[in-house]
C-alpha cells in the first residue's frame, strides 16, 4: 500500500509495500499553519500551473472523462465524470471486478438483468463476467470512483455488449 507522509509541513517522502506501485504526486504540499491546517497556495503550490491538462481534465469520451489516480499491476483507480443525458457502454469484463463508489449526483446502473438509481455515498459491486452500466439522467455531472480489482486492466478486456457510440 502506498502512502504519504507530510513532515514539517514542507517535505513529503513516499513509501510503499509494493515497489511496483506508481503514485504521482503532482504537486509540493501546501504552506501550513502551526496547527497543521492550509493557509495559502502560493505561486509555487498552484499545482495547476505545474500540470498538464490531461492530467488536470483526463482522457476526454463521448460519455465525458476520467482521470487514473493509481495504476498498479492488480488494480487500477478512476475518478470518472459523466455528463448529463449520457452513459458508459452496457459491458463485461473477464479479467476484473469493479467497485463504483457514486461520490455526487445520482448514477443510472445496470447490473446484470436489475435497472437501480444510486446515490452520492452509494457502493456498486461489479463481479467479473457481470453486465453492467452506469450513466447520468440527471441535470448535473455525476462522478463516480471507480476501484478495478484483477489480472489485466486494457480496453481489450472490455467486452460491449451495446454501446450509444458506435464503439
């Protein structure tokens, strides 16, 4: 497991349980305050100024984008956006589970042969081999963290079984 430790309020030092593990820290920490709590960004924390746009914006779809927060030989971190009025492809996957953890607005899932709503601060467990979507029929962006578990994690895992463009 990876982990960030903040010392003195300036340094971070990085450690990790599995040296294969890839963690970005795109940014110094902020300046802190005696009692540990932010103060200021500065010219120099403005981690904007420091990222690309991909990083800041993710891979751009039709449905809207993602970004990886962590990439790992046994799982794969998302934060996912999707606009209103759209929806990932109706899919499967044989070599991993997903774990959906709806962080605002409400998510259309389907799972299997059950049509849900879920809401900020629901969970979704996606078995392997499941059918599933998730999409927004909502007014505002939904965003959701995706958590991938298993052996391989490529686009060539995913098998659309329908998809509203043509992928």
């Amino acid at each position: 497991m990876a982990f960030l430790s903040w010392w003195n309020g300036r340094e971070a030092r990085q450690g990790t349980a599995n040296p294969s593990t890839r963690v970005q820290i795109p940014f110094p920490p902020p300046e802190l305050n005696q009692v540990g709590s932010i103060t200021s960004f500065n010219e120099e924390t403005d981690y904007s100024r420091n990222m690309s746009s991909e990083y800041l914006e993710g891979p751009e779809r039709p449905w809207g984008r993602y970004q990886v927060l962590a990439d790992t030989p046994t799982y794969k971190v998302k934060t996912i956006w999707v606009e209103p009025g759209h929806r990932l492809s109706l899919q499967r996957h044989q070599k991993r589970e997903e774990h959906w953890y709806i962080v605002s607005g409400v998510a259309d899932v389907v799972l299997g042969d059950k049509e849900f709503k879920a809401q900020a601060g629901d969970s979704v467990e996606v078995a392997i081999g499941e059918q599933h979507r998730i999409g927004n029929s909502g007014s505002e962006v939904m965003i959701f963290v995706e958590v991938q578990r298993g052996t391989y994690f490529g686009e060539d895992d995913i098998e659309r079984i329908q998809d509203d463009y043509a992928r």
